[in-house]
C-alpha cells in the first residue's frame, strides 16, 4: 500500500521507527517530514499529510506529535480527512471499517514503538464496510464539511 507519514519533532523518532517498520512490510512510504527533531509545528506536518492522501500520493497516512492530539485537531480541519487519534488496536481498526479514517493519528509520548506496530498494522488491514448504516454516518459528516464551506463561502462574498 501507498502510504505518507509525518510527524512534529516530538514524534520524530517514532516516525522514524513506524517507517522502518512500515518499508519492511512491503509498503511504499512517503515521508512528508520533519527530518530532525529541531522544533516544529504540528500543523504543517498534518497539512503535508492531509494533501498527500487527498491528491492520491498516498491511499492512507499515518501522523504523529507528542500526544497525537494537535495533529489529530489540524488534519481534521481538511475536507475529506478523518484522522483518528488511537492509542489501542480496536479503535485503530474500528475507526477504517465504522467511519473510513484515512489517517491514523499516534502521540509519541503515549505509544512506544511495538504498540505504534501494532496500531500501524490494526490500520493497514482494516477496511471500510460499506454497510448501509456507515455509509449513511459518513454522509453526514460530509454533509457537515459541506455545510461549513457553503457557509463560509458565503460569508466571503
């Protein structure tokens, strides 16, 4: 699978790590950054990520900051990302099969390496069920994407 990775500097090295892990198990990876850990903001790294999954680079991305909760906030904000913070294996599968998360959100300060593994894999192998009832939740959540840039658009001119 094509997948993009990016983290903050807080979660270089996991990154780093979840990559390794990642080209070993025959995945193809972009990594969008950060390459060091000198500081930096989350939100570029989830902005990187975001676009690379909607201008197909990338099927699926995977996010990381020190706690995963401000990536997880800043690639919300783009349509047609559903990043998911997961820090177990159920909501990392659940969150693909229930509701299409198309990015998986880990905190480096919450996981340690075998667990991200774990969670990456969990990810990787679950896939949308396209059952009537999840189909009809995530149209909703489009709606209100929708909704918001109608509003917004509006409120510009």
């Amino acid at each position: 699978m094509k997948l993009v990775i990016g983290s903050d500097h807080a979660g270089f090295e996991l990154k780093t790590a979840v990559a390794t892990f990642l080209k070993g198990s025959g995945h193809e990876v972009l990594d969008v950054g950060t390459y060091n850990i000198d500081p930096v903001d989350y939100p570029d790294f989830a902005l990187a990520v975001g676009l690379a999954v909607l201008d197909g680079r990338a099927e699926r991305g995977v996010l990381i900051c020190g706690s995963g909760v401000g990536a997880s906030v800043a690639a919300n904000k783009i349509v047609g990302i559903r990043a998911g913070l997961c820090h177990d294996t159920y909501s990392a599968h659940q969150g693909v099969e229930h509701d299409d998360m198309n990015v998986l959100v880990l905190g480096a300060r919450v996981v340690g390496v075998a667990l991200s593994q774990e969670l990456v894999s969990a990810f990787l192998r679950a896939k949308f069920t396209n059952e009537e009832r999840h189909l009809r939740r995530l149209n909703k959540v489009r709606a209100i994407e929708s909704t918001y840039l109608e509003s917004k658009k509006e409120k510009s001119a």
